[in-house]
C-alpha cells in the first residue's frame, strides 16, 4: 500500500505539500507515457483552476471534469474532456499515470472498474485537503494531503523548471480523445435536434436559458433528470459559477445555493434550474428571497413527477408507484410568497419570459410547463451510467 504523506505546514490553516512530496509527483508525471488530470470541486473551492491548468498544458495532457467540478475547466480548452461519458472512459483506460486534485472520484463519476485500466498498469497520485479522502476508491502510488492552490503552484513551478516536456504520442492522443467526445456529443445531441413535440423538452428550455443568462451567470443546478440535462446544455461557466446537488448529495440545495450565491457575488446574475420534486423542499426559501430583496432567478422544470424514480421502480418491481405529482402551479406559489413570477406551456414563449425575469428587480420564478416523456428520455449511455450507483454494474 502506497504510503500517505503527512503535511509538513500550514498556510492559513490548510496543510501544505512538502518539496519531497512534490518532487515525487512530477517524477512519475514526467515518466509516464499518458497522463492525465482529474480536477474535481476542491480545485474549484481552493481557487487553483489556473495553476491546475498551467499542469495540463505542460504535460499536454487531457484533464477531465467530475460531475460535481463541472466549472472547474472550461469546456472549449483544448484539453478538455468530459469524464462523464465513453471518451472519458478511453483516456482513464489508456492512461499510465493520473493526477486526481480535489475529488475522492466517488461512485457517480466512476463507479466500477470497467470504467478504468488496470490498476497494476497506473499510477494514482491524488492531492486533497482532506486525508478522508485520499484513497477511498482506488489504489494509490502517491497520496498528498494539501491545500490544491498551494500544491499545484509547486507542481507547476517544478514541473516547468525541468525544461520543456515532449511526449511524441501526446498530439496525436488528444486529437483522438477529442474526436472520440465530439462523437460522443453529436450521438447525444441527435435525439434532441431531431424532437420536434409537442411540448417543451427540457434540454429545449436549458438551451434558452442558458442563452440569456450566459456563460457569466452563476448556476444551481437540483433535480434528478433536471440535474442530467443542465450538467449536459447549460454554457460553460467560470470558476466556481456552477452548483449543483452532487457537491452535497441531496435533493432541495437549488434554491438555497442560489441565494448563497447571490449574497456572495450581488453583481452577478444568478439562476437555479431545478426539477418540480426538488423544488419542493425548500420552495418556501423564495420567500426569504424576496424578504431580503436578492435578485435571483429559479426556473422549475414542472412536468408533474418524480421522472427520474419511474425507470429504476420499473426494473425492480415492474411498475411505478408515488411518483405522480400531478400539476403544481409554482409560479403561483413564488407570487403568494412575493416573487415576480411566470408560466409557460410554449417553448416560443420561453425567451421572453426568462427575460422578464432576468431583469426583474428581485427574486422570480418560471414555472415551465415541461415534458414528462422528453425528462425520461435521457441519453442512454449517460442515464445507465446514472443507475448503474444504484443497481450495480451492468457488464
């Protein structure tokens, strides 16, 4: 078993990674023939997207989000690849060596070994602030527990100071990686082009929302097959501008992150886009929205059930039970506890009423009128990969 390094000081509290901890990482980064870079949440949280960044461009290697560090890499880098999908399995498969910073690569991101290479053949050199989390789903070679801004300023710094790194196969790796996820994206996106109704589909509406808004805005992101949909349509966003329910592993965080968020950043626009479900827990939060005068926007993807719960009920059992919600009008009840509120049964109508919202000076609400069947339809690769946490591997 790979020996897991104490820190040797503190900076501000957090323990730091010492030179020889640092040295060791970049020795087995340098050697390997494919690395890679896994940057989850706490590489947002530390403030370190840059310096992690500096690494991968080094290495000129890919780096792959988790499904909870969606903001932590822009998704039009060059290196950029979605783990959350088949060309995120190619890279983690081919690699030789891995360097996970902030993530304990828990079992929504890569839940079972098909999903990897042979760990007999990798190197797993992982850095996170909290020792809980070092080794907890695979086996290591180096386990650094430290601040991530502090160790990858120094990974960084060491790296660069042995000179400039050529991999010969490093170009034509990533070229094919990054053929492999626009593939993948354009086998996702065909269903949806091609779905014409009636009705509103939610990948459909993320799209508008995500126009208005923008890649400036902050999201929260709640829901079951809502959380899916926003993790694939909404724009890349900055640093830590996008939160949803796999940073806490609940249900109801949509609307109280979005007014988290806003206390934080008062001069950025922030929305929540939640499913009808989730929105029920802490709906009464809008009031506390309005009563502080915080201009947030929550749109409530209302399809009338809890669409993510049927397909797993079904498998089991062969049938569903208590997932009808039937209709709820949320517009009316943001506008009985003080919101700017809207409703919309057209995807045409969709834009202007985001909008409305947008400017609204103070909290509002959209209550659209979804698509049951469409929220079902899901990619299959991405909702098979979802149940597989609940029901096991499927081969």
């Amino acid at each position: 078993k790979a020996p897991i390094l104490d820190p040797v000081s503190t900076r501000a509290g957090s323990p730091q990674a010492s030179a020889e901890q640092i040295k060791a990482a970049a020795d087995i980064l340098l050697a390997a023939e494919r690395p890679i870079v896994i940057a989850g949440t706490g590489v947002d949280r530390a403030g370190a997207n840059c310096e992690l960044l500096e690494i991968v461009e080094h290495l000129g290697c890919p780096v792959l989000n988790t499904q909870a560090g969606r903001s932590v890499v822009p998704h039009d880098h060059p290196n950029f690849i979605m783990g959350f999908g088949q060309a995120g399995d190619i890279v983690r498969k081919e690699s030789d060596a891995i360097l996970a910073v902030g993530t304990r690569m828990g079992n929504l991101d890569t839940p079972f070994e098909k999903y990897w290479g042979d760990p007999a053949g990798q190197k797993l050199v992982q850095i996170d602030v909290d020792s809980r989390n070092i080794g907890v789903t695979r086996p290591l070679a180096l386990g650094i527990v430290a601040d991530a801004e502090q160790a990858l300023t120094e990974l960084a710094y060491e790296l660069k100071s042995r000179g400039e790194h050529d991999r010969p196969n490093a170009a034509e790796d990533l070229a094919r990686y990054k053929a492999e996820f626009d593939a993948m994206r354009m086998v996702q996106a065909r269903p949806l082009l091609e779905w014409a109704g009636p009705g509103i589909h939610p990948a459909h509406a993320l799209g508008v929302i995500g126009a208005v808004f923008g890649g400036d805005a902050i999201y929260t992101s709640d829901g079951g097959n809502t959380n899916l949909w926003a993790y694939a349509v909404l724009p890349s966003t900055r640093p830590r501008s996008y939160h949803s329910i796999l940073e806490l592993g609940m249900l109801g965080t949509g609307i109280p992150q979005a007014i988290g968020a806003k206390l934080a950043e008062p001069a950025r626009d922030v929305v929540c886009v939640t499913g009808d479900g989730a929105a029920g827990f802490n709906i009464m939060e809008m009031q506390s929205a309005a009563r502080e005068g915080l201009n947030i926007t929550t749109v409530v993807f209302a399809e009338g059930s809890w669409t993510m719960e049927e397909p797993n009920e079904l498998t089991h059992y062969g049938r569903t039970f208590g997932c009808e919600q039937g209709e709820i009008r949320w517009d009316k009840v943001a506008d009985g506890l003080g919101c700017h509120a809207e409703y919309v049964d057209s995807l045409d109508a969709l834009e202007d009423a985001v909008r409305r919202a947008k400017d609204h000076d103070g909290p509002s609400l959209v209550c659209i009128r979804s698509d049951h069947d469409a929220n079902l339809a899901v990619p299959e690769d991405m909702l098979a990969r979802f149940f597989e946490v609940y029901s096991g591997p499927t081969g």
